[in-house]
C-alpha cells in the first residue's frame, strides 16, 4: 500500500447498526428488559444471573436521581457508572462483567433476525467484463436486464463498495479502505465475510489467538473496533497479561462453552467478552487496543475522503474528538469530509467542529429519516466516496 493516496475511512457509530435493529443507545436497557422477560430468548441459568446483577445496579443507581442529573436509561452513561465504581472498589469486578455480558447478549437477540432492504445497480457494461463478470458473494442478478442489474443486502451492498469490490479494477490497487468503528456488533464483519473480503483487526499478534480460518486469498480490510467487539474474547486472570481470543462468532452464542474455554497461556477458564465503554478513559485495555488506536490515527492522517455514518460523537466520549484533532492537524491530504446521520443536529455538531473554510469547501452532510441506506441509493454517493466503477445508472432501494 505503500504509496496509495486515494484513501477512504469509513467511521460507523449506532446509526450504522440500528437499520439492522440494533438497540440504540436510548432504547438499549429496555430492550435488555424484554429479552430478560422473555423465555423464547432460552437464557441460561448464569446469564439470567448476569441480567440480575446488571438490572439490581441500574436501581440501586436510582437513588442518585434524588440529587444528580443522570440518565440511567442510557446504556452508555450507566456503563460508565459501573467502570468507574469498580475502578473505585465500590462495586465489585462480577456487576462489570455482567454489564459487558448483557450488553452483548443483547447485541446478539437483537440482530438474529433483522434484515434492512436491498440496494439493486445496473452494471457498467465495460467493467464487468474487465472483471470477468465476477461480483461480490450474495449479490442476487434480476432477469431480464441488459446490462445486468444486481441487488443485495444493504449492508452487503455497502461491505461491497466501501471494500473496493464494486470498483474498476484497473484502479483497486491505486485505492485503499479502512473502516473505523465504535459499535460492538458484528454487522460489518459478517457482511465483509458474506461477499468475499476479510477484517483485519489489528490486535497485537503476541497476545492474540484467532479461531477462525480465513480464506487467504481474500482481500483484507482493516476494520479497527476502538472498542472492541461480541467476537473478542479477553482472558480475566490478571497474571495472564489479557490473552485475547478472536472467535468466528459472537462469544454469547455458546454461552456455556465460551465460560469452559481455556486459555492458551494461562490454561485456565475464564474469558470475558472484550468490551470498552465509550468513556473518556480506556486505560484497562491499553496494551491490547493501543495497535488498533495507533493504526486509526495513521489511517486518519492518510485519508483522503472520511465518511462518518451515523457516530453522535458524544461529550461522554471525548477520546475520539481528541484522536480526531490529532489526526487531522497532520493530514494534508484530505478533500473530502462526509457525514451520514439521521438527526440534523448531529451533522450541525460536525459543522461546529470543523473550521469555517475546510467546511465551506470540504463537508458535505446528507441527512435523511430514513437512515444510511437512503444516502447508498443516492445518486451523488458514488462521487462522494469516488468508488464503485461496476455500478451505472440509478440506485435503487427496496
């Protein structure tokens, strides 16, 4: 890649994941409830415990309503109460645990089963044959259309076109992609696997075991999860150092045999999920995400476009405003500054964030009800993102 300048970061926070009905921040601990409630959810006895120790914090939390402002229904803002009490030695490391394992078995009874529309193209002729009629893995042909016309799953649509997989591949070697992401949900992932690439994590390789074989002749892509992933399985035995196991599944799929699995180092059981809360301090894990930090700076130095979808960039999490300063004081590079997101206030956020001339010339916001899949089948996206060669003609949403 040495040399590439043409570089696209892709930033997805909670509006990326809530088309596919991931509970956003607001409606995340209701959610829990339910799920909690219901026996059709098949939890086992020791993570209805989890649910417990998680929902008996959230009331005992309730008291301090009486005298301080805090919103105990957002999921963010109560898991930053439970690191800090534990990082205090006023709660114990067990309420901890339990937070980050609810919040990814909701993750998981959420995303079982929800679909979020297609996004259909007509194919640009003259590429297609150049890539020998190849397309990506899940993208269905519609009869009937010549050139042909192809459709696919929202987010495979999108793994598609923000990998390079869609582009002229006259110009794929010329391009880099690099996605970076606050949500803790395999959405991404499992599409850039469904159409024939492979996330590249970045955790350190000295402490990392993964268990998940990858095709090697698929295109990699760096996708850096700032704070970590349901897949990422953290060792919790201090004198271990945090080995790290990277599953080809969510770690609360096989409860019972993610809780007897062994660490390799140690050779004793008890992995946790590797979750960060989004909060200005994330120290506990800094040895293991410190490569995923650094490799995002870079990324964000390099980038000549940035695409921001659907991340509120929160006053709690001020850590990514400063990377983000960081970054972009050495980036001489970037033209091009987009934001995605559902809520107007969000992309005015940006506006004020960014200075009055680099945003005149450079920002571009698209706000739509709809969600990220309106801007996809816009038809100025592809100029946008300067991507996506194979597509001509108008998008279509289904």
């Amino acid at each position: 890649m040495t040399g590439v300048r043409d570089r696209n970061v892709y930033i997805l926070g909670a509006g990326f994941s809530a088309p596919a009905g991931v509970p956003v921040i607001y409606d995340f601990i209701d959610r829990a409830r339910i799920y909690f409630d219901d026996p059709s959810a098949k939890m086992d006895d020791v993570e209805r415990e989890h649910f417990e120790r998680f929902l008996r914090f959230k009331q005992k939390m309730s008291q301090a309503r009486e005298k301080v402002k805090i919103d105990l229904d957002n999921v963010e803002q109560l898991f930053g109460l439970v690191e800090i009490s534990q990082r205090l030695g006023l709660e114990s490391p067990e309420t901890r645990n339990s937070t980050v394992y609810v919040i990814a078995k909701t993750l998981e009874l959420a995303t079982r089963s929800q679909r979020a529309g297609e996004i259909g193209f007509q194919a640009n002729k003259e590429v297609l044959e150049r890539k020998r009629g190849v397309v990506p893995r899940g993208f269905g042909m519609d009869p009937g259309f010549n050139p042909p016309q192809f459709r696919a799953d929202t987010y495979d649509y999108f793994a598609s076109l923000a990998s390079g997989l869609l582009d002229d591949p006259d110009r794929q070697a010329s391009r880099a992609n690099t996605f970076i992401t606050f949500n803790y949900d395999l959405l991404l992932d499992d599409a850039l696997r469904r159409v024939g690439a492979s996330p590249e994590y970045h955790l350190p390789k000295t402490r990392t075991v993964v268990e998940e074989e990858e095709e090697t002749s698929l295109p990699v892509c760096s996708v850096l999860k700032l704070h970590g992933s349901t897949n990422w399985g953290v060792c919790a035995h201090a004198t271990c150092g945090y080995h790290v196991v990277v599953l080809d599944k969510k770690v609360t799929a096989s409860p019972g045999e993610f809780r007897s699995r062994v660490c390799p180092k140690c050779r004793q059981p008890g992995f946790q999920p590797l979750l960060i809360p989004p909060s200005w301090d994330k120290s506990e894990y800094r040895e293991i995400m410190r490569p995923i930090w650094a490799k995002a700076v870079k990324e964000l130095k390099l980038a000549s476009r940035i695409c921001v979808i659907g991340y509120s960039m929160p006053e709690a999490d001020s850590f990514f405003k400063y990377l983000l300063a960081l970054a972009l004081s050495e980036n001489h590079n970037l033209y091009k500054f987009i934001v995605v997101d559902r809520n107007p206030k969000i992309a005015t956020r940006y506006e004020e964030l960014l200075d009055p001339l680099f945003r005149e010339r450079r920002l571009s916001t698209f706000v739509d009800d709809v969600g990220f899949s309106s801007f996809l089948s816009h038809g100025e996206s592809l100029a946008e993102l300067g991507r996506g060669e194979l597509i001509r003609g108008n998008l279509s949403r289904y």
